[in-house]
C-alpha cells in the first residue's frame, strides 16, 4: 500500500490549552511521520476559504469565527492509509461520540471547539495541504 498525506490543524483551543506538543507525541506514536509543520492565524478569508465546503451549513460563521480566534499548527502527515488511519486516531467531531482512547475524547470540549481537524479523504488531503503548504515547505523524511 502506498502512503498518503493527510493534513491535520491543530486547532485554536489544542494551542490555548498548551496540547501541542501531547497531541503531536500521540500522532507520532501511532506512526505518522511529520512531513511539514507551522503556526499561523487564519483570517476571516482564509478560515472562510479552507471551510467554504460547509459554507451553506449552519455553523460555518461559528466554524470561521472559531478557527481565527487564535493561532492554529496545520500539520501535513504521512503513512500508509493516513486518511482512515488518522480520523481513528481523532475519533468522532462530537467528543461524546468519540471512542475512548482517541484525541478528541481526551481532550476536546465540544462539537464545535474539538481539537483537531483531520482530512476526510485522500482529494481533500491533497487540496488541504496545498492550501497550507507550498511543495518546497512539505518535507520527505528519509531519515531512518
């Protein structure tokens, strides 16, 4: 099986509530490789942008509002079947639906404000992280 990208954000209240770094140490641990990795702060266009997906659905303003609150880690992530791999690692949007063991139900607080963004399929794992990343600034870890 070839290996994927997949990207995940670490969002506002993952940096408030100082989890970088605990988040990160459990995506690693679970066998992704970090390919690229920055902190930034989404304005209202580029939250807007990112998310125009659900730019129809009821939450988006909260969604947007929320994503540029404070600074985000978009993170580009590489292993084999990283997509399915990585929304298991996360667990459910809800929290309270999410499975014991995974990231948002030890860390996450709600539907709305849960931790980390995950891509939910190998095309949107591809746009994703060109929306964050230049090629130059995604790295091949050949290092073993």
């Amino acid at each position: 099986m070839a290996k994927e990208k997949t990207l995940a954000i670490l969002k506002p209240d993952c940096v408030r509530k100082n989890l970088i770094g605990e988040v990160l140490k459990r995506i690693e641990e679970a066998g992704f490789e970090i390919q690229g990795m920055k902190m930034t702060r989404l304005t209202e266009d580029t939250a807007g942008a990112f998310y125009a997906v659900h730019k129809e659905r009821p939450f988006f303003d909260d969604l947007v509002a929320f994503m540029t609150s404070g600074p985000c880690v978009p993170v580009v992530l590489e292993k084999e079947n990283a997509i399915e791999d990585f929304r298991a690692l996360i667990g459910a949007t809800d929290p309270e639906d999410a499975e014991e063991g995974t990231i948002r139900k030890a860390y996450a607080d709600s539907v709305g404000q849960n931790i980390v963004h995950g891509s939910d399929s190998v095309e949107n794992g591809k746009r994703e992280v060109a929306f964050f990343f230049s090629e130059e600034e995604v790295t091949a870890n050949t290092a073993k």
